[in-house]
C-alpha cells in the first residue's frame, strides 16, 4: 500500500510555517528570517518514503492585502485551503485570533482533517500552554491539537507520523527523488532576498524581487548572474551601499548558502535596477511568478 498526498501549511505571519516545512523536509527550502511575510509563494516540499510521498506546502501569512503582490500571496493561501488532503493550521503561543475572519470560517468548517499545531512552546510555561490549548480548542473544535517547537524539534516527529496515518491511498504524484517544485532559479532569487531581508529596513526588503537572468551549470562550477530589482532610485542606493560594501555583503553571504544547497562553487554575479511600482503592476508580477 502506497499512500500520498498534500498536507498545506497556514497560518498568521511569523508563526513558523518555513521553519517547520524547513523540519519535515531535511532541507531549506523556504527562507526564514524574523520579518512577517518572508514567504510570498506557495512552495512545495516533497518528503519521500519507501510506502509515502508527503507534499508540503508552505503559504504566505494570512494579512488584509495593501497592495496588488499582497492579495497574489492571499491567491497563494486561497488555493491551499482548496487541495489539501490535510490541513495545517498553525498557530503560535499567545497568539488569539486569525486576520482573516473568512479564513477562519473556512478552516473551522473544513471537511478535511486539520492539524492545529501550537508552535513556540518553548517560550511558555505549563500554565500558559494549558489556556491556550483550551482557548484554540474552543476556537476549532475540528482540529487535532499538537503543542510544538518547529525550531527545537519538539513534536515534529509526531506530527508527521500522525500526517502519515491520515493520508490517503494514492501512488506518488511527483517522482520520488524530486525535492520541490521549484526550479533552482526560484532558491537563488530566494536566498538572495533572504539576505535582503536580513541587512536592510523599512520598507526595503518589501520593495526588493531578485531575477535571475543567467544560469550555467559547468561541471565544478555554477555562473549565476542575477538582478534585484527596486522601486525607486533611493532604495538602489541604499541596496548597494556606500562603495558597493552592502551589495557585497549580501553577495558573499548568498553565495556561501547556495554552495550549501547545490554542493558546487558558484559564481555570482549581483545588479540592482529600478522597477517602478512593480508591486502594483499586473504585469510585472505575472513576470514574477505572481498572478499565475
């Protein structure tokens, strides 16, 4: 018996979706910093066994869309809700409500089983634990709840042996040495913004997308040349840096991680450009990956 399906991943922003997608699959799939809306597409995590294929999928956080990328993100969270053979809600410690009342009704209200993990635990104490898994009882009455430290691993394992009892019968929908659905252009564009996200403040990081334009793989190297795009002519300025310093910074820390992630040199070429308004525009974001 071969059992498969998609488990799907929501939840507020900065609860700890990428780092638990990040803890099933063994790998990095999803970048991770302390800013909310680090994650702005659907992303996949296939996590193969001998008689499974869990197919993860971490979303953007729930928010009230400002702006044309954000409501593409909550098309991201939409889809998730609707081909889930398990769904993930989860939840972090001292949190109390969903952003989105119509997100709640339908995880609540879901035919589906759903998960309710209750992440961060470690930044609790007993008391604490036992009122919030009383209060998230009341609230999803429907859900199974899992008190869990994503970052620590506590319950992780748990969680995905439950996963795996709940699955249904299915072969495997992707091969079964595929990681993710994604193409390597995706985690270079990824891990650079990381590092945005990481170094700069404000509004930057949320005004940055990164394309990668050129990609070779040669037998001991990778020659990647990739370009962040802004919006305006200041926050060029401010990426690059006095004397390119911070550009390079971001440079060289992008570069150490995807010699990691592809376990080749790479040779990194990085630019910066000015994309007006690219948030707002449809047709940059269809160009993007957005609005698909």
């Amino acid at each position: 018996m071969h059992k498969a399906g998609f488990v799907n991943i929501i939840g507020n922003p900065n609860v700890g979706k990428s780092t638990l997608m990040n803890a099933f699959v063994g790998e990095k799939l999803s970048i991770i910093t302390s800013k909310a809306q680090t994650t702005r597409h659907r992303i996949l995590g296939i996590v193969n066994g001998d008689d499974f294929q869990v197919v993860l999928s971490d979303t953007p956080g729930i928010i009230k869309p400002a702006y044309e990328l954000q409501a593409s993100m909550m098309d991201f969270v939409k889809s998730a809700l609707e081909d889930a053979d398990v769904l993930i809600y989860m939840v972090e410690i001292g949190e109390r409500e969903l952003k989105d009342e119509a997100f709640f009704d339908k995880i609540t209200n879901s035919k589906i089983p759903v998960l309710l993990l209750l992440n961060k635990i470690d930044k609790s104490d007993q008391t604490q634990l036992e009122e919030q898994v009383q209060l998230w009882q009341s609230k999803v009455p429907n859900a199974e709840i899992f008190p869990i430290s994503a970052l620590e691993g506590f319950n992780v394992k748990e969680v995905f042996d439950r996963i795996l009892d709940l699955l249904p019968e299915s072969p495997p929908f992707y091969p079964k040495d595929q990681l993710t659905d994604k193409p390597e252009r995706f985690f270079i564009n990824e891990t650079i913004r990381e590092k945005i996200l990481i170094h700069y403040k404000k509004e930057i990081p949320y005004a940055v997308e990164v394309d990668t334009e050129e990609f070779f793989e040669e037998e001991k190297i990778i020659r990647v040349r990739s370009v962040i795009m802004v919006e305006r002519d200041t926050q060029k300025g401010i990426i690059i840096g006095h004397k390119g310093a911070a550009l390079k910074r971001v440079g060289v820390e992008a570069r150490k991680d995807l010699e990691k992630f592809f376990g080749k040199q790479i040779h990194l070429e990085l630019y910066v450009k000015v994309n007006k308004n690219w948030r707002s525009n449809q047709r940059q974001l269809k160009r993007f990956g957005y609005n698909q």
